[in-house]
C-alpha cells in the first residue's frame, strides 16, 4: 500500500517568504472510506501532533493494513506555527487581521446547492457522490483573499469528501473531550468510547462556523433543500477532539490517543483488523448549551478549589478570584451539577475571562447565540 507526500505551497502573504501544507496520504487516492485527520489548526495546541506522529509510526510499520484512504495533516496551521513574538507562540489566532484560526469556514452550502439544482434522483448513494462532488466544485470556486484563508480552502480541498474527518485541537488544563453534531450522535459514540472521551458537547451551529462544522453544516441544510430526495444527513464524520490540556504532550498520552485512533480506524474499514469491543463511554452526550463558560467577575489570581475531573454540585465554588491589593476572594460558582472539564492555564484573569468549564446534564438558559469561547 502506497504512501505520498503532497506539499501544497500557501499563497505568498509578503515578498521573500514561502510557506506550504504538508499532507501525508496511506494508501490509493480516491479509496473508500476515506478518514482525514489533522493537528494543530490551533498553532500552539500540540498534543495532535505527538498523537498523529505515534499513529504514523503504526501506519509506517505495516502499511499493508491500510484498506481505504488516509490523509493526515500533522501541522494545519503553518501559519501560526511561525507566529512567535518573544519565546510565545501565537497560534490560535491570525496575528495578520486577528482571526481564530479555527472560525470563518466557508458556509458551502448555497454554491453547492446551485450547482445540485435539478440534478438530485431517487438513488440515495449517487445523490452522495453529487453532492461530494459539488461541494468540491464549491472550494476550487473560492477565491481567497488572505494567506489564512487560502488554508482554509485547502484544508477543506482535503478534507471535504472524507467519511470521517477529525481534527485534533487541546483545551488548556482538560480532560478528553469531543465536540460534533447531533446528527453525529450516536455515530461518533464509539470514536468517543475508544479516545476515552469524558465529555461529549453537540451543536449543529456552535457559531463561527469552526472547521468541523464546515464538513457537516452543508448537509442538514443541503438535506432540508432538497428535501423530496435522499441525500445522507452527515455523511463525514467530523468532530473536534480536544486531546486534554496543552501540556499534555506525552509518549504516553499520544500512545493512548494514537491507538484509539487506530481503533476508530479499524472500525470504519480503514485499516484491517478487529478494533475489539467498544469500552464503555464515560458519560452521555449532551447539547453544547450544557457546557457552562466560567467567567471571572473581577480580574485577579486564580486560586483553583476543584481539580479538573471532579464532580461539582450547582454552587460549589469552582475557583476563587483574589484581589491580591484588596485581599478580597471572589468566589466563581458552579451554575449546575456537573464535571470540571477544564481550567485555564495562565492563573490570572481580566474581568469576563473564561476560567473553567463544568459540564452538566441539560442545557443552561442564558447559553445561546455563540456558544463557543469567543477567545
Ligand atoms: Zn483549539
């Protein structure tokens, strides 16, 4: 079974510089099914990178056992991956314009529906590779104007005809951790099970539009135009897995992500070989709105009350924010009864920072609109 190297040169953003996407494919070009992975769309989120590279390393050593395709981008963000100012690597957003790297995805869903108009017929799975087709019609039209955005054409060139497409970001200080569709749920269960997810968020529309979603939103909507014809309602896999925090990035922990990746393989086809009994999922999926933002009152130190992974009762004090002219603590509330999913890492806040997120059972009133962080 073949693997190749494609290096894809990025538009040039200023005079003397090159940059490129390297994408690294196992097995035959147009295979079936086909899985994408990708690391580090977040610059400075690397725990991707380890996990892809010990999955490569298995791949490397028995390439026979690739069945479909597999196209893995270790480094999706070449572009925040040089943002360095002073030993800091900025790589969440475009230091260019300010942008999250991983929002502003195109919405492809009304170019590809022009060119589908009236070719739709009653054969479900030629509906499929139509739509595949015109969403890939729908990219190559895309002009893009920005260095940033000419990535986000060509990770969505590689990416947007897969049956599964991960992409491999970290919170913080975190647990494992999954974000994906409702119409995902529970075809994402046993991706869940074998990556030891302890928490599962679904949003059909997080806001933003971050790369997972471009994969998926085109569907439902493409579906509900369509509606007198078959079309699948989430053909790709895709999801945001959020491999624990940024400081872990560990042979050990990317060993075990790695080999729950291996596993998903095998059991969509991918790679031969029994993946095994699902292992039990920790806890249920739940809607995105479950998922609480804490949010800082005041600016100050962080004193942390509860270590990521504790079970939290609404009102238990999560953090406290210290007034270190004052001596004033400010205790910052659990909102529900849930899980501590993460902290931040950095242990000082402004006033409005995100400091933690708990994760509860149902969805919570007040979050509505942009449910992601909006840093
Ligand atoms: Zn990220």
């Amino acid at each position: 079974m073949s693997k190749t190297i494609t290096h894809i040169p990025l538009k040039a953003a200023s005079f003397g510089t090159s940059r490129e996407v390297t994408a690294i494919r196992y097995g035959a070009a147009g295979a079936r099914p086909k899985a994408y992975l990708q690391a580090s769309l977040h610059a400075d989120e690397i725990p991707g990178q380890l996990a892809l590279h010990h999955l490569m390393r298995q791949l490397d050593a028995a390439p026979e056992a690739v069945r479909g395709e597999i196209v893995i981008v270790p480094v999706a963000n070449p572009i925040g991956q040089a943002q360095r100012v002073r030993g800091e690597m900025i790589g969440r957003f475009d230091m260019d314009g300010g942008a999250n790297f991983n929002r502003d995805f195109p919405d492809l869903t009304e170019a590809a529906a022009e060119i589908l108009a009236g070719k739709l017929g009653a054969d479900e799975s030629a509906n499929l590779a139509l739509a595949r087709s015109a969403l890939g019609a729908a990219i190559e039209a895309i002009q893009p104007r920005t260095q940033a955005d000419h990535l986000r054409q060509i990770l969505m060139r590689l990416s947007h005809d897969a049956d599964m497409a991960l992409d491999l970001h970290c919170d913080e200080i975190a647990l494992m951790h999954l974000y994906t569709t409702p119409d995902l749920w529970p075809a994402a269960r046993a991706l869940a099970a074998d990556l030891g997810a302890a928490a599962v968020m679904l949003a059909r529309e997080s806001g933003g539009n971050p790369f997972d979603e471009a994969l998926t939103t085109p569907w439902w909507k493409l579906r509900a135009r369509f509606a007198a014809t078959p079309l699948p309602a989430a053909p790709c896999l895709a999801g945001t897995v959020e491999l624990r925090g940024k400081a872990d990035v560990d042979d050990a922990s990317a060993a075990e992500s790695a080999a729950g990746l291996y596993r998903t393989l095998q059991r969509m086809g991918a790679i031969a070989g029994e993946a095994g009994a699902t292992p039990a999922l920790a806890n249920e999926a739940v809607p995105l709105e479950a998922l609480d933002l804490l949010r800082a009152p005041i600016p100050g130190v962080i004193a942390r009350q509860v270590a990521i992974g504790s079970r939290v009762a609404r009102g238990d004090v999560v953090s406290d924010i210290v007034n270190s002219i004052s001596q004033e603590r400010v205790p910052v509330r659990a909102r529900c009864d849930g899980l501590v999913l993460s902290h931040c890492l950095l242990p000082f806040a402004s006033a409005g920072d995100v400091i933690a997120k708990v994760v509860g059972r149902e969805a919570l009133p007040d979050r509505k609109g942009k449910l992601l962080t909006d840093k």
